[in-house]
C-alpha cells in the first residue's frame, strides 16, 4: 500500500511538471519572447551605441506596433552621433531625449494596432516616411499634400524612439503616414525607400522638372547620392558623380553614371574637376549635393547653365551650416537654389511602382547588411567614409 500510494505521487507528480511545461510553452512563450527587445541606443554623443535589453512598447489608442524587418543606417543617424548641432535641437525640439533609440529607415511587419486603427492590420508589411506627420496631417503644409514638411515633424530616432530596435512603436498621431508596401519589393530596398531613396525622388521628380538628356552632378555617391544616381538615369538623364570613395564611384558606373570624378579633399582638385566636366559636356543643368559640405559645393556653381538647379539634399557639417554664396553669379543666370526633405507619405506608390516594374535597380545602393550587434563597426566605417552605399540592419541576434 504505502509503495503504491508512493508510486502514484510520483506519476501525478511527473504529469504535473509536463502539463505545467506545455501550457507555458503553448500558451505563454509568444508572450515571454514579446516582453523584451533588443535596440541599439545613443547614451552619449560620440559614444559607441549600447545594445540593451527593453521592454517591447506598449500599444496605445491609435498606435502602431511594427516588427522591424530592415533598416537603413543614414548619414544624419551618424550626425546625431556626432553631435552636430542641428540634429541635436531638432531632437530637443520635437521632445526627444538621450538615451534614445536611433534609426529612421524603417521597414516593418504590423504586429499589432491600438483601437481606432482602420486602415492598417496585423500582418501588414509598411514604410514609415523618415519625414511624418505629427498631427494626423492637420497642419497646412499636411493638407496640401506635404507631410514631409508638417509643423509637428516627427522623424523616428530623434523625437521617438527610432528603428534599431527589434520592435518600434509608431503613434497615433503620426500613424496615417504608415504607407502599405507591395510584395516584391526587397526589404533592404523599402528600408531605404523611406529616406535616402524618397528624398532623390523627391528632387528629382517633384522639385525640379527632369528630362531625358539634362545633365545632372552628383556631389556625393552614399546612400542618397547612388539612389539619386539610380532615379536620373532611368528617367533618361547623363549623370556624372563626384566622391571621396573610389568604390562608391564604381557603384555609380553600375548604376549608370557616364562619368566619375574621384576627390580627396583638395579645393584646387575639384576646380580641376569642374573645367574637365565644362570642357568635355558644357554647362549642366542639375548640381545636386548630397555632402553637406560647403567647400564640395561651391566650386560646382559656376557649372550650372542659366535656369538651372542647384539641389541641396545633404545636412550640413559641424561647424558648417552655411556657406558663402556667389549672388552675383545666382542672380545672373537665374539659377534656382532649392532645399529637398524626404518623401511625403502620398507619393510613395510612383517609387514602388517605379522598382515593381523593374525599371530600377537599388541592388547596388546597398554597401552591406548587418547585425544590430555591428552597429558601431559601421559608424567606424562611416567615421573614415569608407562605406561605399547604404549599411542595412536586418539581424537582431
């Protein structure tokens, strides 16, 4: 009797350790792997990032949860980075505050909605526009169209907690920008659809009045400077690119550039680039600068024809937000000095429609994708200008 009652504890308690092991693991461990995240944070500027375990945030009326599939690392996260003045008083600006996780090129899986979330739904693959709308398009520059520009801007990694991270939170007010992605599209090519690739479709399509053959500069062949690269010579124009990285100016043969100029920083070498694209093609009708650096831009001024265009896309450099402009020349020539922010959140489909038909290719555009854990190796890389394209985050472990 007393081996047997013995016996059967020792059953009931066996079949209690594995009925309580497999309701925790069917019922339970979605929500245990849903509790912590993985994100890389800036602390300090000009410090590496820290990757730390967070609490996956918590959806609210009117949010947005993504799952982040890609991201891109842009040159104004580097800013950031840095410290440069600029980013800093946006970021302080719009209500951010260190420790804040960075990145701004998202490409995501709808994981979850708060209530009142109609047009989107669990499952949905989106961009959010490195540019939104912080106040559901309410302002007047959202309701003619411009998103990019609202008044209430909210850029992800500045004034909320960016894109890398395994998770980001998008909220209500700034959800309607959320644009759907159709399949087809390589992740790493939506990642960068949100930035560096909207805002060259921008300044190419919406703030200029390109046309098969014009002539066109490329000051900068990064990220921003090969997608624009990419953009002007499948909408038909003779593109020619200037940069630091002899790679990166590789990169721009593949995408189409009829000619590459390989600078290193003297003033007097890129004059001499100047009188050779002047000798060989004459004036052009495009200098677009995605630098921001003043003395790479100014040399090229007197290279644009009258009525022509000067594109500044590219954030400015420490210590270098402004430069001295020749007016006389400007004046002259009537040339058109023109400021490019991103992609509204409505004019997202032209770009997808443009890649879904093949028409573009962005493979090229893309330096290399990466672990969250290789963060700092490419700010390293960044530091040095040696990443020749842009660097994709797509692995969280």
């Amino acid at each position: 009797m007393l081996h047997s009652l013995r016996f059967n504890q020792v059953v009931n308690l066996i079949y209690l350790i594995y009925h309580v092991k497999h309701v925790r693991e069917t019922h339970f461990s979605s929500k245990i792997k849903f509790v912590l995240m993985k994100a890389a944070r800036l602390v300090e500027f000009q410090k590496p990032l820290k990757i730390e375990e967070l609490d996956v945030p918590k959806v609210e009326k009117g949010d947005v949860l993504l799952k982040v599939i890609s991201c891109g690392i842009c040159r104004s996260d580097w800013h950031l980075w840095r410290g440069d003045p600029a980013l800093v008083a946006y970021m302080q600006w719009s209500g951010g505050k260190l420790p804040i996780t960075q990145g701004h090129e998202v490409y995501g899986e709808v994981v979850e909605v708060g209530e009142n979330v109609a047009k989107l739904k669990k499952g949905d693959k989106v961009v959010m526009p490195a540019s939104s709308t912080g106040d559901n398009r309410t302002c007047k520059y959202c309701m003619e169209g411009d998103s990019n520009v609202c008044d209430h801007l909210v850029i992800a990694g500045y004034g909320i907690n960016g894109c890398f991270a395994e998770y980001m939170l998008v909220p209500e007010r700034s959800v309607i920008d959320l644009v759907k992605v159709p399949d087809g599209i390589k992740p790493e090519w939506a990642a960068l659809s949100s930035c560096g690739f909207g805002t060259s479709w921008n300044a190419f399509t919406m703030k200029t009045n390109l046309k098969p053959g014009d002539m066109v500069v490329t000051i900068g062949a990064g990220g921003m400077g090969l997608s624009g690269i990419a953009i002007a010579n499948a909408l038909g124009a003779k593109v020619i690119a200037v940069d630091v990285n002899e790679r990166s100016l590789e990169k721009a043969k593949m995408l189409g550039s009829i000619e590459t100029y390989k600078y290193s920083g003297k003033s007097e070498e890129l004059n001499n680039i100047v009188e050779d694209i002047m000798k060989k093609y004459g004036s052009v009708d495009i200098v677009y600068d995605t630098t921001g650096i003043p003395d790479a831009v100014i040399p090229f001024l007197p290279l644009i024809r009258v009525h022509g265009t000067l594109l500044l896309a590219g954030l400015m450099m420490k210590g270098k937000e402004t430069f001295p402009l020749p007016a006389d020349l400007v004046v002259a020539r009537e040339i058109k000095i023109q400021g490019v922010l991103m992609l509204p959140a409505q004019k997202f489909d032209a770009i997808f429609k443009l890649m879904k038909e093949g028409k573009i290719n962005l493979d090229p555009v893309t330096y290399k994708i990466i672990s969250i854990y290789d963060v700092n190796d490419a700010y390293r890389e960044m530091s040095d200008y040696k990443n020749a394209g842009r660097i994709i985050i797509n692995k969280f472990s």
